[in-house]
C-alpha cells in the first residue's frame, strides 16, 4: 500500500492543500474537529473527527505509516502541540507546519528536526 499523508485541519488553507494532494494522486487522511464528514469534496478521502494533538487520534490515522503530516490549524499553540506529540510518536516523520510566528519552531533546537514552519502570510507576500 502507498504511503498517505496526514493533514490536520480543514480551514481555508488546508481545503486548498488537500486539493493539491489529491490532484497529484496521494493519499489523504484528513483530521479536523469539525469537518463536514458528508462534504462531496471529501469523497475517497479518510477523515476522522477529532484533536490532532491527541495521540489516540494520530495513531488512528496510522501515524506509523504515514510519509508526512501537515498541520494546518490557524492557532500557533495547537500546530506547535501537534507537531511535538508527532515527532514524538514518530520521531522521524516529515513535518510541515503553518505557524504565524515562524520562530517559534526554531527556538525548540533538537526537538523540531526535520520540521519546516511555513507562514501563509510569509508566503503570499
């Protein structure tokens, strides 16, 4: 089976990155806290419902198997939360996360390798 990747958080950004995923053939699970399950644009895609910062709900969606996640939640504190609980469970696994204050990850030294903080803000400029 085809390694997926594991998007967390369905805002604005994260519709449009799973856009992106999907027209390029990958696989998709999708953890939001509270998506539209019956969405049509969510068609073939697993989406579970609940905290990405919890252990139990990255390990449901197979967090071991994974070739990356992306956290795409609009809060700081929460994709900074996620990205450590993931790196913790899979302290080897590819990170990308939106963060408004890019520094932030820096700041953490050993704890964020192989993390790449991307603003919106930073980028569209």
């Amino acid at each position: 089976m085809r390694q997926h990747f594991i998007l967390c958080g369905l805002g604005k950004v994260g519709w449009r990155v799973l856009e992106y995923l999907r027209k390029a053939g990958e696989s998709v699970i999708v953890i939001d806290t509270h998506c539209a399950t019956a969405d049509p644009r969510l068609e073939g895609v697993t989406v579970l419902i609940g905290d990405c910062r919890q252990a139990t709900v990255l390990q449901q969606a197979r967090l071991g198997e994974a070739r990356g996640v992306i956290v795409l939640t609009s809060d700081d504190l929460v994709s900074l939360s996620t990205a450590l609980m993931v790196r913790h469970l899979h302290p080897t696994i590819r990170i990308v996360v939106r963060m408004f204050n890019q520094s932030l990850i820096t700041r953490l030294g050993d704890a964020t390798v192989n993390i790449q903080a991307l603003s919106t803000s930073a980028l569209a400029s």
